[in-house]
C-alpha cells in the first residue's frame, strides 16, 4: 500500500512539473512576441498606427507671376472667395440652398449638383455651392450667416489676367488637368489645381507651377477631421519676367480691332518682343473659372479662331518684305551691285504676261537702295531675273526662312517656304533665254512650289507675292530688323539668333 501511494505521488509530481514547464515554455513565447511587437517592432507599428489617425493632404503651392518688362502684371493670382456647404451640419440640403439662393444667384445646374453631392459624399466634406464671389456677396452671405446652418465661406486663389485679351495669346491660359496629362505628380490629382494650357503658361509651366505644401491633420474612424497637427506651406512658383510692354501691347491689339490680322513689335537692336498681338482674341479669366459647354462651343466654332495666334501659327505670303532676300543674294552672287540702275515704267512683259509695279505711273530710274525705300516691283522683277531662283532660295535659307525662330511660344509653324521647279514650255514669244534654260530643268528645290506653269509667274514669287505659303513672322521680321540695324556686309549674314520673349525666370 505505500508503495503504490508513493508510485501516485511521483506520477503526479512529474505531471505537476510537465504542465508547469508547458506553461513556462508558453508564457516565455508570449513575453517574447510582446517585447518583439512592443520594442523590436515599436517604430513600424507606431507609423501604421499615424497612418490610420494621421492624414497627410498636398498643399497648392501660389503660382507664378507673369511680368512685362517694366515689372506691370500680365498674370497674377488673386483671392477667390467660396461659398460651401457641410450637409450633415444643415437640417435640410434643398431648404438651405434656397434660402442661398434669396441671397446669392445660384444656377439650376449648380443647384443640381451640389443635392447630388450631398448624396453621394460623406456628410462632413465640404460641398463647393459657388466660387468667385464678389465682396459684397461674401457679405451678404455673413450677415446671415446665422440663418443658413453649415454654410461658410472658403477662400482660395484663382489666376488671373489684368489685360485679357488684349495679351491672352503671349500669356495663354491655365485650366483643369485632363486625364491625359496626368503623370504621376500627386499635385496633378488636386481637384482645384491649374496647369498651363497655352502660351507662356505652358511653355514654363514647371517654373510657374512651385512646389507643393502639406497638411497633417487628425481625423477619426469616419475620416473626420478633428485638427490640423502640423501645415508646412508650399514654396511659389517663380515669376516670369517677358520682354513686352504692356503699354505698347495694349495701343497695338487696340489698332487691331475689328480686324482678322495680328501684329508684331520688336526692338530692331536686340530682337525684343515688345509687343504681339493677334485678333480675335479670347479672354484666358474665362478659362480660370471654367467655361461651360455652350461657351467652349462658342469659342472653338467661331470661324475666325480666336484660340489661333495668327503671329506665330498664321500662314501668309510674305510680301515686299522678300525683295531684301532677292536683293542680298544680287549682292554675294556678284550678279549686280547697288548701283545697278532699273527704269519702272509702272510694268514689266514677260512672255504673253504683263506684270505691274504698285504704283502703276512708275518709280522712274531707281538703285537698289532707293527700290528698297520704295518698294519698287519692276526693279526686283529685273534682279531677280539675274540671280535666279537658287540663290534666292539659298539666301532665303540663311535667314531662317521655313525654321523655327525660337520663339518662347507654343504650336509655332515654320515649314512653309517653298517652291517646286517644274517642267515649262516657252510661250510664243521668247523671253530671257536663261530664265527659260532654268525653267526647262526637272530637278526639284524642296524649299518653294511654283503653282502655275507660266515663266511670268515666277516673277511673282521673286517679290514675294506668288509663294503660296511663307514661313512664320519671326523669320520675316527678323531679317527687317537686322536690315534696318547693320550695314550690308558679313555680320548682316551671320547665323540669327532666336527671338527672345523672356527675360528672365526670376524666383518670386
């Protein structure tokens, strides 16, 4: 009998000590994953757990400004005051926006987006019931501020143009991010950001654009914010210095008026655009707000495209500018020299063809020069008889003719100086034996089309009428300044440098 009872109390000691180290094996895992998740792993749940109650929001950062030479706003940022609405703050969405409505004019499609919001957002997110207020209606709004249950007033910032469209297609427009130029950058997916569109916007959006701020704010289980932790502001974006003057800018889409044409002023010693101008125009504030269907509509059905800037994407004949082209390649070839003396009668025959000068009584006897000042046509129609198409078109070439100038604007259009040499039969009666050799040749000048078989229409072309299509104003214009600026010699054929519009990028 004792030895079975000491058999029992040994079998109990040794399962007494099992359990116990099972429990102490267990109790030593348990101690073990704690210190683990509580010392080891501190950081990393510390940083979920700030992730769940800490929202971290982008900040746009102050766009920036577009200056004239002088330093006057061609684009600047403004307030732009907000009328919002929390619904879960209002007893009912629909009776509080009429009663906004006695106070403020509210359209039937704002109104109708602001009760589908409501439906479709969370209680607590602001609902945006109107945007660019004026002062007074600001003030209307906080008088009664106490009637109009979870309405308030937001303040942001809009851009905007203090000339409108009197400068709209230098400075361009900015306006909402579409889907296709999305590229990653948080700060695109903002709904109230703006990037450039057009013009100088465009061209230095990046520089204009700044750099984002940010916002850590606390909110709860629901997302509601419960308060801002800490806000770090954004850094601006640089102010673009241009070369313009607002003055100057303003006088020169004044005279262009009523008209479909654009203009160009530039400073003959350095090449400055000081003034571009292109009509119709279109106001870019329309664009910061945002347009609605039937305007936009309006706008891109206007058969006189006001979104065109005729300066730089237009296409026409360059005109008597071209005779300095015909004159300059006389010159290097050794064809003539400026004394070469021309009689205009008022026309020239070419063939079965007669030509005219603009002054239909003649210039008279006139040298190069004195062609030049009165923009004589006979003379040109003579020299260019000399010289012949090649060398035209190589002179051409050296000026820039069907390049881009370089120009700080988009959609620029250059490739359009061209003349085609194409098979010719001599008329009846024989002209100039070597113009009639060179327009037997079937060789083909990428640079210039001649639309008509006739010998005497080449003439047309040599004075720059005939050319279907010319290169851009700047090539035109440039070569005027440089002309106008320099004596004849190498410096006047050196390579020209592009046309400056910008200054400078200054930071704000």
């Amino acid at each position: 009998m004792p030895h079975r009872d000491l058999a029992r109390v040994k079998m109990f000691n040794r399962r007494v000590a099992l359990l116990a180290g099972g429990k102490f094996v267990l109790f030593s895992a348990l101690v073990g994953r704690l210190y683990y998740l509580q010392v080891v792993e501190s950081d990393r749940y510390v940083t979920l757990s700030d992730d769940n109650r800490i929202n971290l929001r982008l900040l746009p950062p102050p766009r920036g400004r577009i200056l004239d030479r002088r330093g006057e706003h061609l684009a600047t940022n403004r307030l732009n005051y907000r009328v919002v609405m929390i619904s879960e703050q209002t007893p009912s969405v629909e009776a509080t926006l009429e009663a906004l409505g006695k106070l403020i004019p509210i359209s039937e499609g704002a109104h109708r987006k602001v009760l589908s919001e409501s439906r479709r957002k969370r209680g607590f997110v602001p609902i945006t019931v109107r945007a660019d207020l004026s002062w007074d209606e600001v003030a209307r709004v906080e008088v009664n501020a106490p009637d109009l249950p979870g309405v308030m007033i937001d303040v942001g910032q809009s851009r905007h143009y203090p000339l409108g469209p009197t400068a709209a297609h230098v400075t361009g427009y900015v306006a909402a991010v579409s889907e296709d130029e999305l590229s990653g950058d948080p700060l695109l997916e903002l709904p109230e950001f703006r990037i450039g569109k057009s013009g100088v916007e465009k061209t230095y959006d990046l520089a204009l654009r700044g750099s984002a701020g940010n916002s850590q704010v606390e909110i709860n289980a629901y997302g509601r914010v419960i308060r801002e932790l800490e806000r770090q502001e954004g850094q601006p974006g640089d102010d673009l210095v241009l070369t313009l003057d607002n003055g100057l800018q303003r006088y020169v889409s004044a005279r262009l008026t009523g008209e479909g044409a654009a203009a160009v002023v530039l400073d003959i010693h350095t090449g400055d655009v000081l003034a571009l101008a292109s009509n119709p125009s279109y106001d870019p504030n329309a664009f910061s707000k945002g347009l609605s269907r039937a305007a936009w509509r309006e706008i891109v059905e206007n058969p006189r495209k006001p979104l065109t800037d005729k300066a730089t994407a237009g296409q026409y004949p360059p005109g008597s500018t071209f005779k300095m082209m015909v004159a300059l390649a006389a010159l290097e070839g050794g064809v003539l020299t400026p004394e070469h003396r021309v009689v205009c009668t008022g026309k020239i025959r070419l063939g079965d063809r007669i030509f005219h000068c603009w002054k239909r009584g003649g210039h008279g006897e006139r040298q190069m020069i004195d062609a030049i000042e009165q923009s004589c046509d006979v003379y040109f129609y003579d020299v260019a008889r000399r010289v012949g198409i090649d060398r035209i078109a190589k002179m051409a070439r050296r000026f820039g003719f069907g390049k881009p100038s370089g120009i700080d604007l988009p959609g620029e259009l250059c490739e359009h100086v061209y003349i085609e040499k194409v098979p010719f039969t001599p008329p009846d009666n024989p002209v100039d034996e070597a113009l009639a050799e060179w327009l037997t040749q079937q060789d083909r000048d990428p640079f210039a089309e001649i639309t008509v078989p006739r010998a005497g229409q080449q003439l047309e072309q040599w004075v720059g009428r005939g050319i279907r299509t010319t290169t851009d104003w700047a090539s035109i214009t440039l070569f005027d300044t440089r002309v106008l600026s320099a004596k004849y010699g190498h410096e006047l054929l050196k390579g020209l440098p592009p046309l400056p519009l910008v200054n400078e990028c200054a930071p704000a």
